[in-house]
C-alpha cells in the first residue's frame, strides 16, 4: 500500500495527495447528508456500538482509504447536521460555507497565533480584523481600545474579569495583583451580575481564587433583566458593609431567553461607584449587524469591556470568539516576556506577539474567518441573516401566545423562544426525547420559574414560518400521545 505523504508541501506528490484526500472527504461529507433531519437518531448505547473500531491505535497504519470508509459508514451519518432546519437547540450555530473553507486554509497553515514568526499574516489580519470590530461597536482603537481572539465567550468573559480585577486592584488599591498575588481583603471583592448569566461567572471567579461567594447575582424583572433597582441598592449596601464592588457583568442576551440587560443603565452606575462594565455579549454581538434591531443593544460604547462570540450568532466553526477592551493598556496584566517567544525588542521593531494580551499560547488562527465571511457577504448579507432570526422568533412568539395549548415565558429580545405546552413537567421533557430519537429534530429544553420549558434557538436563517408552524404542530401532536 502507498503511503499517504506526511505532509502538503511543494512536492507535486503531496500537493495531489492534499486536493485528493480533500475532494475526497468533501464528498463523504456531502454524502452523508442524505435528508433533512438535524440527527439520524441513535441512543448513547446504540452509538457506542457504531462507533466501535478494532484498535484505535492498531499496531500497522491501516491507511486513509479504509479509516474514510470507516469514517463514512460508522461515523458521519451520525454526525449532529449544525446546518438542519431541524436543529435549533443552542447557541450552537451552523457554519457559513466560505468559513469552513476559512478553517481549511487555518488548518492547513496551521498557524499559532502567539507570536509574530509563528503567525506573520495572521497576526496582521487579526490586528485589521480586531480594529474593525473595535469600531462596529464604538470602541476607539487610535485611542487605545484593543482586544484579541479567544477560544469562546467563556474565555473571553474570564480574560475581561481578570483585567476588570487587576485593573481595579491597581488603580483603586493601589496593589499589584500580578505581583503579589491576591490582596489581604480579598474575600470582600464584589462582581455583580444577573442570576441568569452565564455560568462562567462564577467558575471564573472559583479559577482566580475568590470563590462563587464574590459573584452577587441581582435579581431580573419580568423580561428577564437584570433589576437595575436592586442593583443599584445591593452595590451600595456592599459599600456600606465594606465589601469592595470592582464589576457589573451586563449580558446582552441571556443564554436562554435572549434578554438585554439595559447597559446604558447600568453604566450610569458603574461611573458613579468607578467600578468596571464588561458586557457579556456572547450572544447579542450579532444583532450590531441587524439594520432593522441593532439599536436593542445601543450604549455597548459605554462598557469598558465586550465579549463578542462568532460561533453562535455570527455562523462560524468553532472556535471564533474575541474579547474588546476600551483601555487596551490593561492587557498588561496578561503579558509576561520570555525569550524564545515575546521579546521587548520585537514590539519596539514592529512585530505584534499577540501572546501579550492572550490567556493562550499556542492558539488558532479563528479571525481569518471573520474577515472571510463578513468581505463575502457584506453589510447587507449579514442584515438579512441576523434580521431573519430575529423575525423568526417574533412569528413564533406571536403565534404561541394565541394558542391556549401553549404558555410562552417572555418577548423575545434577539431569537430564542423559551415555551410550554400545558400539561406538565414531564410531558415537555418526554416531547424533546421523542423528537431526538424519532423525528430527526432537536429543540432545547431548561427551567423557567421551576416549569420545565422547551426553547427553539432561531439562529439559523433558512428556518422559514412554515417550518416552524409544523414544528409546533408536531410538539402538540407528541402531547397528545
Ligand atoms: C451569554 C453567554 N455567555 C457566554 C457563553 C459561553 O460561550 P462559549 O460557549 O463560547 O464559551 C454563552 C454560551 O452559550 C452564553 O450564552
């Protein structure tokens, strides 16, 4: 058997090899994709079946035909289809055809975004792609402003905390966290955030050492916002107390029901105590390229620090995610130099070691294809997308709430729809299996005010009115059963 080149390189072996395997491959992909359904079905036992191979490792190479055989029969029907009509379970997006072909070339080059001779265009491009985005959401990067790429909303969240921390510790306290580690008083650091924010606040908050205890989560009013009165009242209490207020977490657009803190609100306060706003708008960042909505989240300027996700809204792979700071400067909390990697001469020449303001090493180049679907499609492609989700989720909002066999939780502010159908806890669960199992479609489920609800996240454009009424149909009909 012929051996697989190791490698693309300029020899016309492996450059035929590389456009083989990867024709190849596109072709099982497409193939396994035999109808509309978001998943072919199978239980967790009956997978561990299906994907059950003599050897992972086995002791000769079996080579790439037999493993895309394999791959093919066993694996990739299987495979969740992110891009189905059917599927609308998460923040967990379908990816644009020219991102994934974006990943191909990331890949291909592999290259590691931490420093300059490891990444030269791709450390240039995310510069550009970075300052773009400081302006789309009102930051000033000539007057500093900044922010890198992560590996997720949860990161970038944690990379904003930690600067929010270090920052405050600094300027207020006059201590030098970096240095010293955490201050004496340290117990009494307070974040403040919606008791529907995302859970990386509190493991955050565990990983720098201040415990869930320092994560005050403020109530939210009937639209599933963070209640600025108590706010406002929980921050001066802490005050009086001598607790330390050092951040509100904003979010725009709660994991589950899509809701917008009021930012503009909220930074009011975080001025008058100078205490540092990130907002978490791992969800939101999207609806800036919504002509039609993008004032829901007007006032993000007015943060001192953004998370923007493009692997839910945006539609790209996985990985895509940045963290925007208006004071770039406080990234020097996360720069250290060593040597082989980030010296202070290189910065002085003119080479970016991106490493200086990244939690990561070693990390992908995912800013490539931001700048590849937003050039492909444009302003105008992007309003269309984002406005259609958007519209989606009104159409479904509207229509249940017309329907006495349904309860709907709140008004959608982006495009999720968090529902019920009347009959209990355990029929809404049994509903959402069922779906998985037997019909190819998968819908979210949580909790709202101790009911077990069902969710349709409407990221995906291509969902039409028609779709979702025979959905909805379907979810009465399983009721029944
Ligand atoms: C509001 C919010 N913040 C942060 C995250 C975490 O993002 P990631 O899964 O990219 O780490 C999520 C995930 O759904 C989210 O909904």
């Amino acid at each position: 058997m012929k051996k697989t080149p190791l490698f693309l390189t300029n020899e016309k072996d492996a450059k035929d090899a590389y456009c083989r395997i990867i024709a190849q491959t596109a072709n099982a992909v497409v193939a396994s994709i035999a109808d509309d359904s978001a998943y072919s079905g199978p239980t967790p036992q009956q997978l561990k079946e299906l994907i059950k191979v003599d050897d992972i490792l086995p002791k000769n190479g079996l080579g790439f035909q037999n493993v895309m055989e394999c791959l093919s029969k066993q694996i990739l029907p299987n495979f969740l289809r992110t891009s189905s009509t059917n599927y609308m379970a998460h923040l967990h997006c379908p990816a644009t055809i020219e991102s994934i072909a974006a990943e191909l070339i990331l890949s291909t080059f592999n290259q590691s975004m931490d420093s300059w001779d490891q990444s030269p265009v791709a450390t240039e491009i995310e510069l550009e792609v970075i300052k773009m985005l400081c302006s789309l959401y009102g930051f000033n990067y000539e007057q500093g402003a900044d922010g890198v790429f992560t590996s997720g909303g949860s990161q970038s969240n944690q990379t904003a905390i930690i600067l929010a921390r270090d920052w405050f510790c600094s300027t207020k306290l006059n201590y030098d966290i970096k240095k010293h580690g955490l201050p004496e008083n340290f117990r009494k650091l307070r974040m403040y955030t919606s008791k529907i924010s995302h859970f990386s606040m509190e493991k955050t908050a565990h990983v720098l050492g201040l415990g869930y205890e320092s994560v005050v989560k403020v109530p939210v009013d009937a639209q599933k916002r963070m209640d600025i009165n108590i706010l406002t009242s929980l921050i001066e209490n802490d005050i009086k107390c001598g607790n330390i207020p050092f951040l509100v977490v904003a979010t725009i657009g709660t994991t589950d029901f899509g809701s917008i803190d009021s930012v503009s609100k909220i930074a009011q306060i975080c001025q008058r105590h100078n205490i540092w706003l990130h907002a978490d708008a791992a969800y939101g960042s999207g609806v800036v390229l919504s002509e039609k909505y993008k004032n829901r989240i007007a006032g993000l300027d007015s943060c001192d620090s953004i998370t923007v996700d493009f692997h839910k809204m945006f539609l790209q792979p996985i990985s895509s995610s940045a963290v925007l700071v208006k004071n770039g400067s406080t990234f020097e909390a996360l720069t250290i130099h060593v040597d082989y990697l980030n010296r202070t001469e290189d910065e002085e020449d003119g080479y970016t070691n991106l490493v200086d303001k990244s939690l990561q090493t070693t990390r992908r180049f995912d800013a490539l294809k931001v700048w590849v679907a937003f050039q492909t499609r444009g302003k105008d492609g992007w309003s269309k997308i984002i406005s259609t989700s958007m519209e989606n989720a009104d159409y479904l909002y509207e229509k249940l709430q017309k329907d006495d066999d349904f309860i709907v939780v709140t008004k959608p502010e982006i495009s999720s729809v968090v529902f019920r159908l009347k009959g209990g806890d355990e029929i809404n669960k049994k509903i959402r299996r069922k779906l998985i199992h037997e019909h190819g479609v998968v819908i979210g489920q949580t909790v709202s005010d101790n009911f077990v609800c069902l969710k349709f996240t409407l990221l995906n454009p291509l969902i039409t009115h028609t779709k979702i009424d025979s959905l909805v149909e379907l979810i009465r009909k399983l009721g029944k059963i």
